[in-house]
C-alpha cells in the first residue's frame, strides 16, 4: 500500500502540478487525499493533480516522491491506470 506523487513539471493556471496515485487501490487514494485536504475536483479518473507547493507536506504525511515514469508504471501495474484513449472527451 503506497501513495505516490511524481515530480511537480505540469504547467496550468501559473503553477506547476503533479499526480498522486495509489499503487493499490483508489479507495486508498481518495481516504489519503481527504485527510489532507485534497478536494475531490482534483481527483481525474485514476489520480489527484496536486499543486507543487503541497508535495513537501503530502510526503511528510507518508507519499512517497518518485518520478513521472515510475508513478506511470506503478500505476499501470496496479491495473488502475485510465489510459488516455479511454478517457472521456471533454
């Protein structure tokens, strides 16, 4: 059971963001977001975009930091990866 957040790099609304994903399970996720004040609007089918000034406090609450492809694989080992030609168009 791990929360993961990759490397803060994708840039929206004058800040950059990162994804934190369960390797287990979305119900981890979504409990480890709430208990840190992660609103469920930035939950995006299979993670949580996380502005960059929040990774030092989610780490120190048990996330651990790991790089955008090893948060990618970790995901589609987990079977939870939303791959991007089955997500909705907008």
């Amino acid at each position: 059971m791990t929360v993961l957040v990759d490397t803060p790099m994708w840039p929206a609304h004058g800040m950059l963001w990162s994804h934190l994903v369960s390797d287990t399970s979305l119900e981890e996720l979504h409990a480890f977001a709430r208990a840190q004040g992660i609103p469920r609007r930035g939950f995006d089918l299979d993670h949580y975009d996380v502005p960059a000034d929040r990774i030092d406090a989610l780490v120190a609450a048990g996330a651990r930091r790991v790089s955008a492809g090893e948060l990618t694989r970790a995901l589609i080992a987990s079977g939870l990866r939303v791959r991007a030609k089955d997500r909705p168009t907008r």
